[in-house]
C-alpha cells in the first residue's frame, strides 16, 4: 500500500512541486540558488508533521500545535525563503 500511494501520489505531487519551483527560477520569481527536487519535499514536510501529530501525539499534548498556523506561518516562511531578491539575485 505504501509502494502504491508513494509511487501514484507522493512521487507526483514532488514532480510537481518541483516544476512549480523549476517556472519560478526561470520567471526570475524564485532565487536561482534553489534546487527545486531538494525544495519540493520541504513544502510537503509540514503536512507529513500535521499526520503524524494527529495520529501519535495529539491526544496526549491537545492545543499544543495548532496545525492551522503552523501550515500558514510554513507557506509564509517557505515562500520567503523561494523569492528573489530585486534585481534577480539569490
């Protein structure tokens, strides 16, 4: 079941990730020193984290993540971390 999820859906949506990243250097949007197949799997890390809280640890430390801001402040600090500076530099 693992082979199959990661093979038809994780394996995926990092290609796709990864394209997104590969438009936004070329567009001069994201820095060039990002290497986009090391990049996609960080976007992803935050919903990896939520899963694993609600199923292990969530019963037992309620309120202590708050999932909904930790996905927002990741977006926040993870395209911040995407985009050029001006002039095109990294």
């Amino acid at each position: 079941m693992a082979r199959f999820y990661y093979r038809n859906v994780v394996r995926r949506v990092l290609t796709v990730i990864a394209g997104i990243i590969e438009r936004g250097i070329a567009q001069g949007e994201f820095r060039r020193d990002i290497d986009p197949r090391a990049a996609a799997p960080l976007a992803m890390a935050p919903l990896l984290m939520a899963a694993i809280w609600r199923q292990a640890f969530e019963r037992h430390a309620a309120g202590d993540l708050d999932v909904a801001a930790m996905l927002t402040t990741h977006v926040q600090v993870f395209l911040r971390g995407l985009r050029a500076e001006a002039g095109g530099r990294p």
